[in-house]
C-alpha cells in the first residue's frame, strides 16, 4: 500500500513549495489587517522606495537616484540600486492602465515582497537539497515560511532591499554545494554581485564564500574551476552591474557606502591573481593551492587599504557628530547585539545557535556515516594508500569518499558560524544567520521525530512531537519572548501611526512648500503630499539630517537660524510635529529647553503661527 504523503513530496517538491508559499501569503495578508489596504508602510524606506519608482515611471534619469523633494534645492543624495526598483516600476506600469496609478502600486507593493518570497522558497530548497537531501530540504523551507524573523522582509508593502539581500544569499548558497564546480562557481559570483550592487552589507559574505571555496579547493584540488568561476563572475558581473546601474562617472567616484572602485578594485584583483596563478602552475600542489589564494587576498587587502582607508571607520564618518549620536546610534537594527533589549537578544541569538549545534549534529552523522562507507570500501588495513586516505582524512576532517556529505555540513557550519559573527555585530544580519541555520534544523528536527515515532506509549510519542515545535525558529524565539518580554516593539508602536497615510493626508490642505518634520516621516510626506521636506533617515543627505536634529535640539532662536539656510536661503514653510514620537521624544531629552521640548509643553516661538489640520499631526507655519 502507498503512501500518497511522501509520494507527493518525493514526485512534486515544487507543488508542495507552492502549497507552502500560498499558505504563508494569505496568512500574511490577512495579518496586514486595514493598513494593508491604506499603504501603510511599517518601515521609512519603503515609503522612500516607492517615491523613488515613482520618480523614475515619471522620468527621473536611470542613473539619478536622488530624491529632488528633499532639501531643495540640493536634493538628497541616495546610493540605492535600480534593480530594486525594475520589478516595482514593472508591475505598476502593467498594471496602472486596468487599475488606475494608485491601485497599481497597491498590487505592486503587495507582489514584490510575495514574489520574492516564493524566489527565496525555491533557491532554498535547491540549496538545502544538495546540503541534506530533498526531504529535509522541504523541511527547510516549512520551517522558512515559519520563520518570523525572515518573513518580517518579505511582508505585503514590505519592498525595501532587504528581502534581496536574504534571496541573494540563498542563491549563492546553492551555488557553494552545486555538483557541478564551475557552474556554482558562477551562480554564487553572480549572486553575490548582485548583492553587492543593491547593498554593500553583502561584502563580509562575499569574503566568506571566497574563504571558504578557497579552503575547499586546498582540500580537493576538483574545487579549484569552483574558486576561480566565482571570483571572476564575481569581479566582472560587479563591474557591469555598477557601470549599468551607476553610469560611468558615478563608477568611477569612491564611496564608503555602496559598491565602488574602493571595493571593485580589490575584488578584480583578486580574480587576476587566481588567475594568473592558474596559467603559472595549471597543475598546483598542496602549497601552491593554498599559496595562491592567500595571495590574492592579500593583494584585495593591499588594494582596499591604498583606495579606502577611511572607509575602516565605517559608512557613516561623514555624518556630524550630533547626528551621528542622535540619529544612527537610534537605529536599532544597525547596532550589535549587546545593544539591545533583551528580548530582542534572545531573538537574534538563540534560532542561529540551535542552528549551529543542529549543523555540527549533522556534520557528526555525516561523519559515522561516511566512516562506515569508507571503511566498506577498504580492501585491506595494511594497504599504503588506504593507510594515507585514513590520515589525509583524519587530518582535514573532510570525507574521501564519494558521499561528501562531511564536506557539505562542515561548509554549512562555517558559513552558518561567519554569519553569526556579522549578525552580533549588526541586527539586521539576523535573517542571513537564520536562513542559513534552516537546513541544519530540518535535519535535526527529523531525527528527533524519528526517534519519538519509537516511543511505546502514544502519549509520550504525542507529548515529545509537540514539544518539538520548541525547536523551530519561531517556537525557542516565541518562548524566549514569553520569558523576557518584549519592550522595544511596545515603544516603537506611535512611529507608525504619525506615518500612516490617513495621518498625512491633511497636510495636503496646506499650500505647497517645504516642510521640516522628524526624520521618520520625512518619506510618508513625500508619497502622501506634494510637498518637499528638509531631511529624511538617509545619511547622505547630510546637511537635510543636521539641520533637523539641530532645528528641534536647539532654543528657538538658535534653530531659526539653523533652518535659514536651507531652500535657497528662505528657510522652511512650514513645521510639522507628532506628539508621542519617539524620535521627537529622544529630541526633547537631548535638550529641555530646545524647541522640540518647547513644542512638547505647548510653548511656542514667536515665528510659528499654527495652522488648523485635522489629525494628530501638529503644523506651524515658519514666519519669515
């Protein structure tokens, strides 16, 4: 008798993917309540995203990403990258002559994220059936669209890089434990300068593949067409991609916070010197495999060092040191791990360990496992090569034979491990560490069921499965939540009412003009109004940040002459306060007697005139 269950998953894995993806999306969209239907964006830069499609649908230069509404006349200078924006700006102009401009971007910033979704299911469960198998690959990806921490990215309205930044890692993952060297090789270079194109977060993992194929290559001389196909397609396709997606004169202009000769450079150079190597010594040794991509980092390091030395304090140097303090070091998910709160420890920490304690399981199974099919295969004890094939193993830990699964789990815990590290440092590199901790998990949690299915009694055998369910991601961070608690979440709440488009939408009764509002709905009065504003949480709009910060951090009279200098020297036309948001909260903290703090205590300056809105935003007009 057949079981039609594992027949299903066995014959139609990518039916099952679809059945899973479709469930966690009308879960998702049901979840997003009302303010699904009035685009209200949780996070600024999707607000901003959109603003910047709809600048390009409306003409907007290719290569010109700044945001011309804020801090006129300047502008806001942007870094981010048009690929994020093509398949928004596709659906929209597909869509908008059925349904209208703003029910087009309604689908658009709806499918983006869900497409995504299903892009990062598939590449998943390529990638974690070549890590485990297909049935534990299957696994993963249920335990993906249960994962909270990563489905926070892909959310209807949620269209910011993010969600590319995770589906990039996933393809170049799959690219790392391709069968076939030199196509991985290409796919994880492709993938990975793609990321690079959108985000430079991506560099400390592109440095990790590099390592880790580098190692892998040492060991099994077959893996070297695996490097050398990744750094080339890596340093070209980055070429290419910034050149197309930047023009030639942005291409050619250095910058900390994007990808730009002061990381192209380095990356190229070390594509020629494997190169190089390889047309020196088309048949290396042990040394030389080791030698050679030793060197060539060493040259990407020489290269980084002579183009971008100020690039090792960081992307935000050029901030002011009041801005620095008052704007970056309040964003959360840029912080490290010991900055936060508990709870939210707790969250980034303990799915990546189990992770990583699953992965090693694995890799120790994998091991015996090996071990006894080695040991099958050896003819006699005191054969001499055998004897060397023992000790060539026992010394590199990695399976001779041809299962290579030992080999696939120990990559599977230094990648896991590398992501860990970045993610302690910055809390937005959760997602990467979670989703590659998933395969690991999979296979630890079939095992454990496997072993409870042999329990006797079946309240014990149904006790122990519910149990498990502590093992997901979702489950120990659900828990661990329970215990902590979970303040942050609770006082980040107001931000997203004062953004929320019924909330904005009064100031469009006011005359057009430039508005100074807090940085965190800069971007919502953009794609709700017609008006301009002063700054938005961008970094390279400098001057836009400052200027805010020090307009509601200084006595009234002191921000007024802050804020002359911007529109062409008439100073803004109008301010705009929420009450209860938290970053004019952190403003009137920072100084009791600045005007945020004025405002807050209803005290007002005698060059601000109110101006009747309806809502809960609070409009003055700057008298001149």
């Amino acid at each position: 008798m057949t079981d039609s269950g594992p027949r299903l998953i066995d014959r139609r894995p990518y039916l099952v993917i679809m059945l899973l993806w479709l469930a966690c999306c009308l879960f998702m969209l049901w979840q997003s309540g009302d303010g699904l239907w009035r685009m209200g964006f949780r996070d600024p830069d999707d607000a901003m995203r959109l603003q910047q499609v709809r600048d390009l649908i409306a003409g907007q230069g290719w290569f010109d990403v700044s945001q011309h509404r804020v801090n006129p006349p300047l502008g806001g200078p942007m870094h981010w990258s048009r690929i994020v924006d093509l398949p928004i700006a596709a659906i929209i102009l597909l869509c908008r002559p059925l349904l209208g401009a703003a029910q087009a971007e309604l689908v658009a910033c709806i499918a983006v994220p869900m497409l995504l979704l299903l892009a990062l299911c598939i590449a998943l469960h390529r990638a974690a059936r070549l890590v485990a198998g297909p049935r534990l690959a299957l696994l993963a990806v249920g335990l993906l669209v249960t994962t909270l921490s990563i489905l926070v990215q892909f959310t209807p309205l949620r269209i910011d890089h993010h969600g590319w930044q995770i589906l990039m890692a996933a393809v170049a993952l799959g690219g790392v434990f391709d069968s076939k060297a030199r196509r991985g090789g290409m796919v994880a270079g492709l993938a990975m300068a793609t990321w690079l194109q959108i985000s430079s977060e991506g560099l400390p993992y592109a440095a990790m593949i590099a390592g880790l194929l580098a190692l892998w290559q040492f060991v099994r001389p077959q893996e070297g067409p695996r490097l050398r196909a990744y750094a080339g397609v890596l340093a070209g396709a980055s070429l290419l991609l910034l050149l197309g997606g930047r023009g030639w004169s942005a291409g050619l202009v250095s910058h900390c916070d994007s990808l730009s000769p002061v990381y192209l450079l380095p990356l190229i150079g070390f594509a020629l010197a494997l190169g190089v190597g390889r047309m020196m010594l088309p048949m290396p040794g042990p040394v030389a495999r080791l030698a050679i991509p030793a060197a060539g980092g060493a040259l990407a390091i020489i290269l980084f060092l002579a183009l971008g030395q100020q690039c090792l304090a960081g992307p935000f140097q050029t901030l002011d040191p009041l801005a620095y303090r008052l704007w970056y070091l309040q964003v959360i998910e840029g912080r490290p791990v010991w900055e936060q709160a508990p709870a939210l420890r707790g969250v980034l920490l303990l799915p990546s360990l189990l992770g990583l304690a699953a992965t090693l399981g694995a890799m120790r199974a994998a091991r015996d496992r090996d071990a006894g099919a080695f040991s099958s295969q050896v003819a006699s004890a005191d054969d001499p090569e055998n004897a060397e094939n023992k000790r060539t193993r026992s010394r590199f830990c990695f399976n001779p034979g041809e299962t290579g699964a030992q080999d696939r789990w120990i990559a599977m815990a230094l990648l896991l491990a590398g992501a860990i590290l970045v993610s302690v440092m910055v809390l937005r590199a959760m997602t990467v560490a979670h989703l590659f901790a998933l395969p690991g998990i999979a296979w630890m949690l079939a095992t454990l069921a496997a072993r409870v299915q042999r329990f006797a009694r079946a309240p014990a055998r149904v006790a122990a499965m519910v149990l498990l369910v502590l093992l997901t991601p979702v489950g120990i961070a659900s828990a661990w939540i329970a215990l902590a608690g979970d303040r942050q979440a609770k006082a980040e709440a107001p931000k997203a009412d004062c953004a929320a488009a019924a909330t904005i939408a009064p100031l469009n009764a006011l005359p057009g003009g430039v508005i100074l509002a807090p940085l965190d709905i800069g971007p919502a009065i953009l794609i709700g109004t017609g008006h301009s504003v002063v700054g938005t949480g961008h970094h390279r709009n400098v001057a836009g940040i400052t200027t805010v910060i020090r307009a509601f951090t200084m006595p009234p009279e002191q921000a007024r002459r802050a804020m002359a200098g911007i529109n062409g020297g008439r100073g803004p036309d109008y301010l705009v306060v929420c009450p209860g948001l938290n970053e004019l909260s952190g403003y009137a903290k920072e100084n009791p007697d600045g005007l945020a703090a004025m405002l807050a205590r209803g005290r007002l300056p005698h060059w601000l005139r109110p101006v009747a809105i309806k809502g809960p935003l609070k409009a003055y007009r700057v008298v001149r």
